[in-house]
C-alpha cells in the first residue's frame, strides 16, 4: 500500500512517500502551507495511488488545532492517521549538520516527513 507522510508547518509542509511493501519512506516535495495546501495533497495522493496517509503532530496549543483543522478536511479525501513526531525536525537538523558541504538540496521538511512516515512503517 502507498503512504504519504506529511510534517505540517505554517509556512511549509513536507511531503515523503513510501510503502507497506518494502517499509522504505523518501522526502518528495514540500507544499507552501495555504489554503489550497489540501487540494496539493490530494492531487498528489491521487497521482501517486496513495491510500493513507499518516501526519505528524507533536506539539500542543494553536499548532495541534492547526494540525487538527488539516486533518480533518484530509480525510474528507484519504483516510488518515496521526503519528507522534516529537523532535523530528531537530533530528533531521543534526542529521544534515553531519553531511557537510553533501548537504545542499536536503530539505528538513520533507526529510522530516519521511522521518515520521519511516518510524510509522517500521512499527507495522
């Protein structure tokens, strides 16, 4: 089955895909956050065969009722699952400072989406 992993922003929201088959999840793009940011996920859920889609949430306060808000209007579309993603952004951040000069052209946002979408494979 195809997966998006999706790590919601207020001005960016990173977008990974992956499989049940071979549990392997990659970054795909990031989505500037706007109100038509639902309508770029569906049409990318449909251009992929995507069938579920897991976003990660961490935080509590005005960015989970953000969070909350997106989902909700996702899964008119998709069906959608919600996965803790404490401290993605960070790990993927000390990741990247790892790589040196390698590390033009990684984006955290989607890296950290293919995090969150990666840990929800694994526990399948």
């Amino acid at each position: 089955m195809r997966v998006l992993g999706i790590d919601y922003g207020t001005k960016r929201v990173g977008v990974a895909i992956g499989d049940t088959e071979g549990k392997v999840a990659v970054p795909l793009i990031v989505v500037d956050s706007s109100q038509s940011t639902v309508h770029s996920i569906v049409k990318i859920v449909k251009e992929e065969g995507v069938e579920l889609v897991v976003i990660g949430q961490g935080g509590k306060g005005s960015m989970e009722k953000k969070v909350q808000e997106f989902v909700a209007e996702l899964k008119k579309f998709v069906p959608v699952e919600i996965a803790d993603e404490h401290f993605t952004t960070v790990q993927v951040e000390k990741a990247i400072k790892g790589y040196g000069k390698a590390r033009k052209g990684i984006d955290k946002d989607s890296a950290a989406a293919a995090l969150i979408l990666q840990s929800f494979l694994e526990r399948l």
